[in-house]
C-alpha cells in the first residue's frame, strides 16, 4: 500500500490508534499551548538532526499548525528513505476542531 502524501486528522487519529508515530514540528512554544498526546516532539529544523533517530517499522504523521512546515517535513523525511511517512493536513488546528475540541487554538 502506498502511503499518500496527505491525509486528514480523521484518518490521522485511526492510525494512531493503530501504531503510527505522530511527530510534532511546530516550535517549543507552540507545543507548550497545545499538543496531541502521545505524539514526539521534534521542531522541523532539527529533524535533519534526529532523523535517524524516527523509527523506519511504523508509519509517521507529521504535524504542524496548519500543515505547511509539517508537508516540508513529510518530503524531506520521504526523500531521505523514509516511505511511510505523510503530512496530517490542517496541523493542530484542524486536530483540535474535529478531532480534541478541548486543545487550545492559537
């Protein structure tokens, strides 16, 4: 199965049900206001950095505020190796809309 690039918070949320990673890149301050449970914490311009360190036996949802610097992300991860990776469209922001009204909206 081919992973798509994007996919929507809908579909983020089974598959972390199910054993995804959701990497968080947004920047330490903005991880302080709000943040998904559970998800790993790397701000985008570390992740050259780190990269090694994201599991390659799992698939990653990268997220971000509203999806540009997680999308960024997901073709870097993608372009350095790792296949099943996609961005979470919409970021946290769409997260906490539909899917956790009670996170904070910034």
């Amino acid at each position: 199965m081919d992973t798509p690039l994007e996919i929507d918070v809908t579909t983020a949320a089974q598959q972390l049900g199910t054993g995804a990673l959701l990497l968080d890149v947004r920047e330490p301050d903005e991880v302080a206001t709000c943040a998904v449970a559970g998800s790993r914490h790397i701000p985008m311009r570390q992740i050259p950095d780190h990269a090694a360190t994201l599991p390659r036996d799992r698939p990653i949802l990268v997220m971000c505020h509203h999806g540009g610097r997680s999308l960024r992300v997901t073709q870097f991860l993608r372009a350095n190796g790792f296949a099943n990776v996609a961005n979470v469209a919409g970021g946290i922001d769409a997260w906490a809309e539909q899917i956790d009204p009670g996170l904070a909206r910034y």
